[in-house]
C-alpha cells in the first residue's frame, strides 16, 4: 500500500537495470519499500540489481522481458499477480540511449532503440494500468527526458522515442485520473549515468544521487503531471522550445 | 447484493482507493455478502462512517461492507440503562435519542459522527478514559458475522476481546448492547484553567484529574522556551439538577444539535498555514480564562467543538492531512516532553493538539488505550517533512514503551507498528480460527501487515 506520504511499499520496475532507478529504489528501502519486481531483458543484470536491493533488506522478484514473445504482456501480468500483493508504484525507468548515426545503425538499429524507449513501455504500460485499475489505486512514475522535448541531432532517435513516450503518458494520465491512478511525467535533464557516460555535461547537469533524491521528493509531495528535474529546467526549456530553428541548429550544433 | 465502485478514504482523505461499496439493510444481507465473497474469492473490509483518519474502512478493489443502514434500535431498558442496537447507528442518533430520557452514550469521541460498530472496532475512548475506560468496556454482548456464521459473543470469550479494538478484521460488527451511562442533565458543569508549560500542565493533571470524570488538555504545540506546551484544560462532570437555575429544570435534558455548516468545498490549497495557525493558537490561549469554575457547558461545546464545522478537514487542502496519536506510560515524561519539543521546533504547523491521561486498559489485545499520556496533533500533508518527522515521533514512542492508535494512522512503519502491539501474534490467533479464509481484510491490514504473521 501507499501510506499517507506517498511512500510505496510495493513497486514495479520497468527498465530494473536502470541507474536512476536502482538509486531510486535505494532510497525508498529507507522509508517504506517491501518488494519490487524488477523487469528488463537482461537476466544476469537484473539478478545483480535485485541482489543489490535484497542486501538492503527488499524482497525482488525478476522478469525477463521478451519482446518478440506475443504473449509478453500476459505474462507480465502473471508476473506481478505471483509476486506482488498490490502494485502502489510503477516507474518506468527504461532507457537506451543507442547513437543517433541512423545511417549506420539501418533500420533494425532505429526501431529497437524506439522499441526499447517506447514501444515496450508503452505496450506493459497498458498491461499494469489494467492492473492498478483493477485493484483501485496507485501510481505511475514515467522517466521521460527533455531530449525529447527539443530534439537535436545527437541524440533525436532516443529524443523522439522519448517524446512519444511522454506524450503516451500525458494521454494515460487522463484516462486514468478518474481511476484513483496518479500519473506522473519527470522529465530529468542530463545525468551521469552509465548512459551518458563519456558525453558532455549539458547545462543543468546533476548526478544519479541528486535526481533520484528529487525524484523521491517529488513523489513524497505528491506530484502529478509533468515534474522537471532539476525544476528549473522548466524555464530553460520555455526558451529552447521557443527557439527558431535555425538558432536551435546552431546552437545545439555548437554543444 | 449488488455493489457499485465507489472512492473511499478516511476523514485525512490521504491514500483513496476504490471500492466494491454494498450496503445491506439487514443481518441477512450481511451474510449473504460474506457468501458471496467466499465465492468470488474477493475480500471484505466492515466501514461506518468513516471516521477513522487512514486507511482502516476501506480495501482497493474489494468489497466494503458500510454498516451505516443497519441503525435499529432493538430493545432498551430505561431502567438499566442497557441498549441493543445495530452497529450501524450513530453516537449521535443515540444522544439524540436516550439524552432526553436521561442516558449518555458511555464514551463518546471528539465527535459524535461515528457508528457504534465503528466505536467497538476500534475500542474508541473519550475525555472520560481515566474513569471509565474505552467503549469496549461498556459493551455486554455484540452480534459478529465473520466468515465462520453468526455468533454472539460477550466479554467471557476471547473473540469478543479480539473485535473490540479488531479494526473490522475479524468480521462484521452487526448488533451490539451497550450500557448507558445515567444523567440529570444534557449539561456539563466545566472547570477551565491554564497551564502556562506543559510541566506546570503535567502537575495539575497528575493531582486533580480524578476529581473530574471528564479531563482533557488542549496544547499549543507552536510556542517554545518557557511557553513549551502552554495549555487549557477543561475539565467537568455532568451537571447535575441542582446545578442549574430553576428556570433551566425544566428543559434539563433538552439536546437537539444543529449540524454545521459545511466548510467552503475543497480549497484547492491550505489555509491553515504556519502564520494563521500560529495567529489562531495565541489568540486562543489569551483569550481563554485564566481560571473559571462551574461553568454549565452544553454537551456539543465540551465534546464536540469541532462537530459545529461540518467537513472541516477539508481545509487541510488537496492533499490532506494526518492525525498523529501517541500514548506513552507514565513515568515517561521526558518523552512526551521531548516530542512537544521536537514539533516547536519543527516546521510543523500543528493546530491544537490535545492531550490527555489514559486510565487502565482492558482485555483487547489491540485496543490503544493504556495507562500514561496520549497526544494527538494534526499536520497538513503534501510536504517534504511530516513524513520524516512521524517517523522520527515513533522512535521515541517506541522507546519510552509506547505506541500509535491505529484509527488514525495513515504511515506508521510496519515493523514498529508490531513491536507496539506485543500482543499482536496472540490476535492473530483468534482472528485465524474466526476466519481462516481471510476474508476479512483492509488497506490498514495490509500497509501494516497485520495479517501476516511471523
Ligand atoms: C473529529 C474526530 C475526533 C475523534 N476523536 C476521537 C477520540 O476522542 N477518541 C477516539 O478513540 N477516537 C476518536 N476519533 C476516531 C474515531 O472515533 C474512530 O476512528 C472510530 O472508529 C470511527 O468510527 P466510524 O463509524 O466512523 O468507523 P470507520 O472509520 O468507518 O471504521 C473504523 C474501523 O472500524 C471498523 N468497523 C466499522 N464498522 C464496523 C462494524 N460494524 N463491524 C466491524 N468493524 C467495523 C472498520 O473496518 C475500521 O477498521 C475521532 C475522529 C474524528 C474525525
């Protein structure tokens, strides 16, 4: 169950190997966490992360995500009946970065880096909602960029398979507010993560340790709709969006 | 029976889920939901009129059984003072009703809006707890349906003793009989004076609450330094006949309350913030008598101020609110003193707390009271904060010996809310024999694992 501050007991994973969410996680064993199941396409990395989460006294459960299975979706629904009692989270935390050399990649490379951004989450999406809908409460927690809120050529692929996520997610959020289901759209800046590891540090830069703690809070206050971590990404963001194109190109060309 | 989904919360309106709400209009009908949920494979959850401030009346996406309709009256003995009613029926039909013929509900909450199936479930108290005890001690026999059938069960069995204070977990409360308590008047003759720091306030109740069998301390938990804890205390008995002036005889019992207004619909924010409430607790204290004696008080003002506000936690704001209710032993002073001092210091904005001195327990393996100091402060939610802040007040209640009341706990930590509540694995042994399908269930069970045993 949720408790009054918003603080979740049983948690769905999706992207279990993430770094934001294991340090997400991390924290929430402090304060109320019970047991998660992690989900991703990884075995043996989802077996460290949980062996990680277990150490801190959380029961896990692992799933294996196979996308090419058509009966993936019930079986992630089998999944979560057998592990959990109730769902009070779902963070979608699933992210690839990929490279955006889309010449390079063809067109088996672009569609799984938007599967894995989007596609995926998006189809299990459905899958927990029914889920939450069923047992009348709960709330979701989508990691969304704002790679995908101005795209750039260095990154457009992952940007725009972000960006259809977060839209995917504003849409959910109406369906499902008059379910008792809080919806909640973060939209982190650049973090170090494994992920970026090697780029540039964009304006606004945090560590995993800072957005995870403001991820925390946020849910701790009780946030819904679009949150932007650090908040003040906000305003920058007014601005680029606002932004002629060629002065985008220029200056996204530029960093 | 059929239902319809419908989104319940408790009275802090925190952690709403939606429920499968039934509600039957006889005993019958009870049963037949508990059948049917055997079947369906659903759970169930007993709710009155949700008074509790967490999670404890309500089960996402299970079924709620809401009592509110089973409100007869089946037999009272005006001579005894003893009442059989269904548990559906609230303290304030019941004063509305046996004031005038001269019996007073035994116990009664701050407010009269609860049910008594709701009072036995959680073993509710009153200002009266020092003398009297909790309701469950007023209560001679009660009618439960659990998941086995009917049974009638009295304070020789043990089930009795694990439903008072049951939370609705070992089934539903239906029809219970009540020992009234005998009055002269609707009337209180008060006592009120004020303590200018909670030591002066510890003093005065340690040596004169016994003289009154209404006792209760109203704290302003914001003041520091040498105000920590300044307080009014009122304090009354019944009033008696020859208390009033004789042209006041004649309506002695008369009692017809007016039902509030209803509060502005739900500001989308706060107005209780820190300044208001600081401004209203001064303004308060100073404007309270130093010392004033035999006051005549009707029953609403000294029981139930808050009652003449109809939804008032709504102005607690969207994201609701928490009622944090401790009781350490005596002879842990320090603790209590402690905690007064955190929340001073604290960003906490608390209205008036309250406090009070609890009397002996009784047989209930989970009922709240036990002798020592009971606190009960509310803090607005939706913060970065109170959540580290109650949990901060549970180390220092567990360690003085103490423990939270479930009624009106939304987020107590699992683990301290077993350690709290030693008798818990012995609950959990009647409750399984009552119902070994657990049927019965809630939010509150769940988030706190009552169930589970270890
Ligand atoms: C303003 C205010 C002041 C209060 N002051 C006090 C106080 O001074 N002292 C005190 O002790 N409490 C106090 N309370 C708390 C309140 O008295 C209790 O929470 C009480 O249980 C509420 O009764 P209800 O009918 O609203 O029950 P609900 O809130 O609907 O349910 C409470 C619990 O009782 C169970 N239950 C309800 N009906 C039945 C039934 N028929 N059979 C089995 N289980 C049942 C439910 O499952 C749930 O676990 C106060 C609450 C408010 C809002």
């Amino acid at each position: 169950m949720n408790d009054s501050t918003s603080m979740p007991q049983n948690v769905v994973v999706l992207g279990g190997t993430s770094e934001i969410a294991t340090h997400t996680l991390r924290l929430l064993s402090g304060r109320r966490l019970k047991k998660v199941l992690l989900v991703g396409r990884n075995k043996n990395a989802l077996e460290s992360s949980a062996m990680g989460l277990e150490s801190l006294g959380v029961d896990c459960a692992i799933h294996v995500r196979d996308t090419t299975d058509i009966k993936s979706a019930s079986r992630l629904e089998d999944a979560v009946k057998e592990s959990l009692d109730t769902v009070d989270l779902v963070l979608v935390a699933t992210g690839m970065l990929g490279s955006s050399d889309f010449e390079n990649l063809g067109p088996l490379g672009v569609a799984e880096i938007i599967e894995t951004n989007f596609v995926g989450p998006s189809s299990e999406l459905v899958v927990l909602a029914d889920i939450l809908k069923r047992q009348g409460f709960g709330s979701i927690v989508i990691i969304s960029s704002v790679a995908g809120v101005r795209v750039r050529k260095d990154n457009f692929i992952y940007g725009s398979a972000k960006a259809g996520l977060d839209a995917f997610a504003q849409g959910l959020s109406q369906c499902l507010a008059p379910h008792n289901i809080r919806v909640t759209i973060v939209r982190f800046g650049f973090v170090r993560t494994r992920m970026t590891k090697g780029l540039k540090d964009a304006p606004m830069t945090i560590d995993v340790d800072t957005a995870s703690s403001l991820l925390v809070a946020a849910i701790e206050k009780g946030k819904t709709g679009v949150v932007w971590i650090p908040s003040n990404l906000k305003f920058l963001f007014a601005i680029l969006r606002a932004l002629p194109t060629k002065i985008w190109w220029k200056l996204s060309e530029r960093s | 029976m059929v239902g319809h989904f419908e989104l319940v919360s408790g009275w802090g309106r925190t952690s709403p889920s939606y429920c499968d709400i039934h509600r039957p209009i006889s005993d019958q009908e009870v049963a037949e939901i508990i059948e049917s949920a055997k079947r369906t494979g659903k759970q169930i959850v007993p709710r009155g009129l949700g008074r509790s401030y967490g999670d404890a009346a309500q089960l996402g996406g299970n079924i709620v059984i809401d009592v509110r309709s089973l409100d007869h009256i089946y037999a009272c003995d005006l001579d005894s003072g003893l009442i059989s009613v269904g548990a559906g029926i609230s303290l304030d039909a019941l004063m509305r009703i046996f004031i005038p013929m001269g019996w007073f509900v035994p116990v009664t909450p701050g407010t009269r809006f609860v049910t008594v199936g709701g009072a036995i479930a959680a073993d509710v108290h009153g200002k009266n707890h020092h003398v009297d005890g909790s309701f469950g001690n007023h209560v001679a026999s009660l009618t439960l349906i659990s998941s086995k059938g009917v049974m009638e069960l009295d304070p020789s069995n043990e089930e009795f003793w694990a439903t008072v204070g049951g939370m609705g977990l070992t089934g539903t409360i239906v029809r219970a009989t009540i020992r009234m308590s005998k009055i002269e008047t609707s009337l209180i003759k008060v006592d009120t004076e004020r303590a200018s720091n909670i030591d002066e306030l510890i003093n005065i109740m340690e040596t004169t609450d016994d003289n009154y069998k209404y006792s209760v301390a109203w704290i302003d938990l914001i003041s520091s330094g040498k105000n920590l804890g300044r307080s009014v205390l009122t304090r009354g008995d019944h009033a008696l006949l020859e208390d009033l002036p004789a042209a006041k005889r004649k309506k002695a019992r008369y009692f017809d309350p007016k039902v509030g207004l209803k509060a502005p619909l739900s500001p989308p924010f706060s107005p209780l913030t820190p300044l208001t409430v600081r401004t209203f607790n001064t303004l308060w204290y100073h404007k309270s008598p130093t010392r004033k004696l035999g006051e005549i008080q009707e029953i609403t003002k000294f029981f139930h101020p808050l009652d003449g506000v109809g939804d008032w936690n709504k102005l607690y704001g969207p994201k609701g609110f928490c009622q944090y209710q401790f009781v350490v032993p005596f002879g842990q002073e320090d603790a209590l003193k402690q905690i007064i001092d955190a929340t001073s210091r604290s960003k906490m904005t608390s209205f008036l707390a309250v406090l009070k001195r609890f009397g002996e327990g009784n047989a209930s393996h989970l009922s709240f009271p036990s002798p020592g100091w009971t606190l009960a402060l509310d803090v607005a939610l939706g913060a970065l904060g109170p959540a580290k802040y109650f949990d901060y007040l549970d180390n220092i209640v567990l360690k003085a010996g103490g423990k939270i009341y479930l009624a009106k706990d939304s987020r107590v930590r699992p683990d301290l809310f077993s350690a709290m509540y030693p008798n818990l694995p012995k609950w959990q042994v009647i409750r399984d024999r009552l119902d070994p399908d657990n049927l019965f269930s809630s939010d509150l069970a769940k988030r706190l694992s009552i169930l589970e045993t270890k």
